[in-house]
C-alpha cells in the first residue's frame, strides 16, 4: 500500500536470499490461508512457516517459530488483528507485520491505525475468487522487500545503489546568526510509527513550522491528517495553494500532488505540483525539501525517516547545498531502510538516529533559537 506512489521497477526471485523468507499467515478463513499458501508456495525463496486461524494462535506458534514476516488478517472472531498486532510485534521478535486484509482499502480508518501501532505495510484482500497473478507478483514483492529489513543472515540489498556510508559528522549547535525556520520530514513505509516516535519526542515548545510528506493515497490524507494531530498535539492542516506556515503547525502533503514553498515578498506561501519528480514519487518529498533550501536556505532543516527507494535524495542534497541540515533515521530502527540509508550513504546525514533520539537531538541544536518560544 505504502509504496504504490512509486514507479520502480520491481524485482525478480534472481536477487532472492539463499535462506528463504519466513512466513506466518494469520487470517480466520480456511480458504483465504489455503489461497495465500499456494501463491507463496511457487516462489523458493518464501517459507511458509506455519498457518494460524486466530491471533491466540499465531501467538502460540511465535513461541516455537521464529519468522520475518506475519501475513495479518483484521478482521477475525475474538481478538482482532488490531488488538492482537503489539502483542504480535513484540512475540515475533523482529518479525514485520504485512495486514493484508479486506479493512485495509483506501481511506480506511484501520489502516492508518494499524500502521500507526507499529505494521510494516498493508495490502487490501481481496475476495477469494479475485485472487489475481497480478496481486500475487504484489505481495511477493512486498515480502521480499520487507524482509531486506528483517535483520536475519542474508545478502543485504542497497536500495540507492550507492557506496557504503561514511562516518556521519556530529551535528553541532547553529552557528551564530542561524536559527530554525521550518523542519521538513520525508517518510514512507514504516513512516507512520517512526512519525509517532519522532513526535511523542519532540517538545511542544519547538514552534518552527513543520512540513510532511508521508507516501499514503489521497483517500487517506485527511484521516491521517487527524491521526498526525492528535499523535503531535500540534494543529494539522493538509497542504493547500496560499496557506501561510504557521508556528506550531504542521503541513501535510496531500496524497496527490507533491508540497512546496514559495516566497512572494516577505509572505511563504504553499504551491502545489504534479510535475514529475526525481523519484517517480507523487507525492515527493524531493520537491518539498529543495523548495525548504530555496525559501529558508541555512535555516531550514530535513528529517528523513523510514521508506522504501531514495525518495528525498535530491532535495535533502539542494538543501544541504543551501546550508541547511539533514538527519537520517538510523537502520535498526526503520522498517525499510530505503531513503534514509540514500541521504546517509551520499554523506549527507549530519545525524543517523531512531526518531526519538533524532527529536532530542534537534533540542539539543536548536534550543534557545527561534524555532522555540
């Protein structure tokens, strides 16, 4: 779901791991894990590890199995997948949560929470007579792709196709004259939690207008505009041609046009755009952090969190080219580490941190400047 804004190639078995990926399928209907079963079964490199009818079940075989991926249903008798999914994530011991399920569709309310409590991505379900090569080549590719992140022993895929990261250098306080004007955030699949972690974190007190693009579906933005709200405690407007940022407020992309800035005068004004971006992204955060660089140069700031591809590569180096400062979610912490690990290894993190720590440390620097009250 995350990432169909992208336009990538998808990959094939060739680059597969030697050890397969490991999978637990945890949906209520026979027929629906019979289904999935047979689809994973035709590719060597997925393993079916064990089937469960009901989340008290799953749980169980997590004590004896260890698996990188749980395929979740929703809706199911009993405990549902959304009461069940933090008890999941902790059993699973590192295993990625994929909800594939007919809650899951556009807009929905359940999405956006499960992805909120911590899922990795989620796929809508569909019927058991609708079951499709095209959904199945979908969820094979989800599943490889998550499982690049899982941490067990296998070759390591670099999604940004660039050299090994150096050593971050240390991010310092501003030097005198430069204050923190906006904070720009680029996140993807596994952005929504990592958007939880980074807020619950971040003092009330930080007041510089905060900028996101998050790669959701424009059906979803404005229930996830609610959610970002309420997990911030600041207002949150989604991101519309004119509006003015405001202090204490956050911007959000909508899902169908990529958030910039504009400066007429002494007013910093939202435009919208459509055009296609670096990343094949819509929305893109490239846009939104190059516009950050233009408008607000040394005193802007980007914080890229988890997501698949190298979304935000470009705009967090204009930025930076203009004197502003990037961060990067670390890997351990990410649930893809796609376009953090690109601006880490271009050299252009100044921090490479999970995204409690990356807030803290943004206290650390900015404290005392203007992006405080």
């Amino acid at each position: 779901m995350l990432d169909a804004v992208h336009s990538e190639t998808r990959g094939s078995s060739s680059g597969a791991a030697a050890t397969p990926i490991r999978v637990l399928i945890v949906d209520d209907s026979v027929v629906a894990r019979a289904v999935l079963a047979r689809l994973l079964a035709d590719h060597h490199d997925i393993q079916v590890m064990g089937q469960a009818g009901s989340a008290p079940a799953a749980l169980k075989l997590l004590e004896d199995k260890q698996v990188d991926i749980i395929l979740l249903d929703i809706e199911m008798p009993g405990v549902n997948g959304l009461v069940a999914l933090p008890d999941l994530i902790r059993v699973g011991r590192g295993a990625r949560v994929l909800i594939v399920s007919s809650a899951a569709g556009d807009g929905a309310e359940a999405t956006i929470t499960a992805l909120r409590q911590g899922a990795a991505d989620t796929m809508l379900k569909p019927s058991a007579a609708q079951f499709t090569s095209r959904f199945a080549d979908e969820l094979v590719d989800r599943l490889r792709r998550l499982a690049r992140s899982t941490g067990k022993p296998k070759p390591r895929i670099v999604e940004a196709n660039i050299p090994a990261a150096p050593r971050p250098a240390p991010l310092s306080a501003p030097p005198s004259g430069r204050r923190l004007e906006c904070l720009g955030i680029g996140s993807s699949t596994g952005g929504v939690h990592a958007l939880g972690r980074f807020f619950g974190a971040l003092p009330k007190s930080f007041t510089a207008p905060i900028l996101v693009t998050q790669h959701l579906p424009a059906p979803f933005m404005p229930y996830f505009a609610d959610q970002l709200a309420e997990m911030s405690g600041r207002p949150t407007r989604l991101g519309a041609p004119g509006l003015q940022p405001q202090r204490g407020e956050i911007l959000l992309a909508p899902g169908d046009a990529h958030m910039t800035l504009m400066r007429t005068g002494p007013v910093v004004h939202v435009r919208l755009e459509r055009k296609r971006s670096a990343s094949g992204c819509l929305p893109s955060v490239d846009p939104m952090l190059a516009s950050i660089g233009r408008v607000y140069g040394p005193n802007g700031m980007a914080v890229i969190l988890s997501g698949m591809g190298k979304d935000g590569l470009v705009g967090a180096g204009e930025l930076s080219e203009a004197g502003g400062i990037v961060l990067a979610q670390d890997e351990a912490s990410s649930v893809v580490w796609g376009m953090p690990g690109a601006v880490t290894n271009a050299g252009l993190a100044r921090a490479v941190l999970p995204p409690d720590q990356l807030a803290l440390r943004i206290v650390e620097s900015c404290e005392g400047d203007a992006a405080w009250k």
